[in-house]
C-alpha cells in the first residue's frame, strides 16, 4: 500500500476546497487535508464535528486518534465565538434534535466532547486525542486555527462544559446541547504526528512539545509568537514559551495526585485522628517547590493533617522527630497549645523513607523545645 503523509498544518493557511467537479467529497477540504495512505481511513463525514479513530492495534480499546472541529458559520440558533487574545473558544455541540437525548447524535460530538473533558479534568492516567480547530473560509476553503485543548486555567470542569437549553425555532420545541470552552493553541502540526496519531504511536519525535505537556501535565504552552507572523512557515523545532499561570497547573495536578494517593493511605489527621475528609490536607514535607519531579508525588514527603494542623506544620510551629513524636516551638504558649489541640505527648507514625524528609523539615524548625 501507499504511504500518503498529510500536509502540515499550518496556524493561519487557509486550505482550498478541491476542483473535481465529478465529486463533491473530493473537493472537500478537510477530506483532502486528513488523507493516509497504507489503508487508513481519514475523516468519513460532513459535519462540524469529525472523528478520525486509532487504527492497527488490534484488541486496543477503540479511541479517537484526532478530532476535528470546523466553525460553519451556519447556526442560527447558536454560534461558535473564538477571542484570539485569550485563546478561548465557545463551540457548541452537535445535537439540536428536540426529544432527543443529547449524547444520541449520529457523530458522537457530545459524547466525544464529554469524554475529553472529564479526562482532562481527570487525575487518571487515560488516553486523550487532540481536537484541531478549524474556521470556514467563504463558502468552501478552511482556514486552520490550532489545536483546541478541551481545558481552560482556572475554570472547573462543570464552567467549561455545560448543558444548554436552547429551542429549535422550526420545530417549535425545545432541546438540549453542549457549550464547550477549549483554549486554542497556534500551534503548528507536522503531517508525520498526524500519520503516528492515526497508528497509535504517544509520545513520539514529531509530537509537538506543547501538546505532551498538556497531556501530562495540563501545563499550557504555546509556540513562540514569532514563528506565526507569517502563515506559511513550517518551523517545528522552534523552543515552546510557557505560559503564565502553567506553573500553577502544574501544581494542581501534582497535588491532587499526591492527595489522592495519600488519602488512600490515612483517612484521618495522623496527629488528632480527625476524619473529616474536607478539613483534611495533604501536606508536602519537603514543600513543592523544593521537590524535584520524583519528589513532587512520593507518598513518603506527605502526611496528612487537618487544616489546622496543617497550618502550624506548614509555618514551622511544629515538627516531628526521627521517632514521630511532636516538637514545639515557644512562640506557642500554653493556651495557644490549649486552642488548638496541641499536646506535648502527641506523636505520628514515622518509617525511614519519612524520616529521610522530616529531616529537611527540622532543619527549618526553630527552637524545639522536644
């Protein structure tokens, strides 16, 4: 068979609908643009939203490899609306059938935009497909976007991906959709990490660092401004520029992971066996920013206190010695130890690889008076 690499794909190139006036689907330029050769199938339907699914791992589960969303400009009712400056993208789903339930479309958008989002919003390791974004030029050539992330910093999950009421004026009645908000990406895409895509091949040479880090990480990047001034450059090697605020992401994954996992471990605050799960947090030994990676997730750099507690560990007003047992500081009286159910007898469980980090900790603790 024919090995056919797609083009590359280019923020701000417009692609022309073909000139084959025998075929309306040969001339369709987004059937054009996602064309593989070796037998494997490109985007097989007509709507704004297109799935194009792995292909070649026989007894994988069946998952998108890419998918494709294209802004009409057709739809009365509601409208895609796309802000290049913060990058956010409003884009309606794919039902707009009365009586029906929204998932239920012949295309699977809902149901695929569903599956994105929940996973990025996830702590789960999982599979995610990215979405390319696509805006329609006069009646038939499409212009490329970027890559839409289905995930937006500093929203929840429910904030980005909502269900809608809207009323279908032909028909006089009433049906449900879903409004998406993804952060777009200018972000150049090699023809070679569309066919990889396609096979199932992650984390490959000719995936774009911007895309593997928000697949591990949910940290933002973009490529550098500078290489997308003009349309037709294809420069895949530039360096990606971090975004502000992608630090913080970074954070909140590691430490919603890292709590889970300590979670699991110990129920309750280990000082006062409190079991209020909402008041519990699980606190860094080492703190984040000091770890490196390995460090950022080990269980054995966490415990888990209540908020209080919590607080006066974080702050240097308590630490634990190589036995677990308590050490307090004197800017802590008495009736403060009273206030906040601080005991000169309380103690903690404490393991070697615990201890190995409790160092670090004592060696910032102050005047112990053990």
């Amino acid at each position: 068979m024919n090995r056919i690499v797609p083009q590359d794909l280019i923020p701000g190139k417009v692609y022309p609908a073909g000139t084959d006036s025998s075929s309306h689907f040969a001339n369709e330029p987004l059937s054009r643009l996602f064309r593989f050769g070796d037998g494997l199938r490109g985007l097989g339907n007509q709507g704004g939203i297109r799935r194009s699914m792995v292909e070649g791992r026989d007894g994988a589960p069946r998952e998108e490899a890419f998918t494709v969303i294209l802004d009409t400009g057709k739809q009365s009712e509601w409208r895609n609306e796309y802000d290049p400056t913060s990058g956010i993208l409003v884009y309606y789903g794919d039902n707009q059938t009365p009586g029906k339930d929204f998932r239920d479309t012949k295309q699977r958008g809902n149901e695929t935009f569903l599956k994105y989002f929940d996973r990025a919003y996830s702590v789960e390791e999982s599979h995610h497909a990215p979405f390319f974004y696509f805006e329609r030029v006069g009646n038939n050539d499409v212009r490329y976007v970027g890559i839409a992330l289905p995930y937006v910093e500093g929203m929840t999950r429910d904030e980005v991906l909502r269900r809608q009421q809207f009323h279908h004026q032909g028909a006089g009645a009433s049906y449900e959709n879903l409004v998406a908000r993804f952060t777009v990406l200018p972000l150049a895409v090699s023809g070679e990490w569309l066919v990889d895509l396609k096979t199932g091949i992650i984390g490959g040479p000719n995936e774009p660092e911007a895309w593997r880090a928000f697949r591990d990480d949910r940290s933002i990047i973009s490529s550098d401004d500078d290489a997308l001034d003009d349309p037709a450059v294809e420069d895949f090697s530039r360096p990606p520029r971090l975004h502000e605020g992608a630090r913080m992401t970074m954070y909140r994954l590691s430490q919603s992971r890292f709590q889970e996992s300590l979670l699991r471990r110990s129920s309750c605050c280990e000082l006062c066996g409190l079991a209020v799960r909402e008041l519990l947090v699980a606190s860094h030994i080492l703190p984040w920013a000091h770890s490196d990676d390995r460090q950022k997730d080990d269980p054995d750099n966490g415990l888990v206190l209540c908020d209080m507690h919590d607080g006066l560990f974080d702050k240097g007003f308590i630490s634990f010695d190589e036995e677990g047992r308590i050490l307090l500081t004197s800017r802590l009286d008495a009736n403060s130890l009273r206030l906040v159910g601080i005991r000169e007898d309380m103690t903690i469980r404490m393991w070697p690889g615990r201890e190995v980090y409790m160092r670090h900790h004592r060696a910032r603790f102050e005047d112990p008076l053990g």
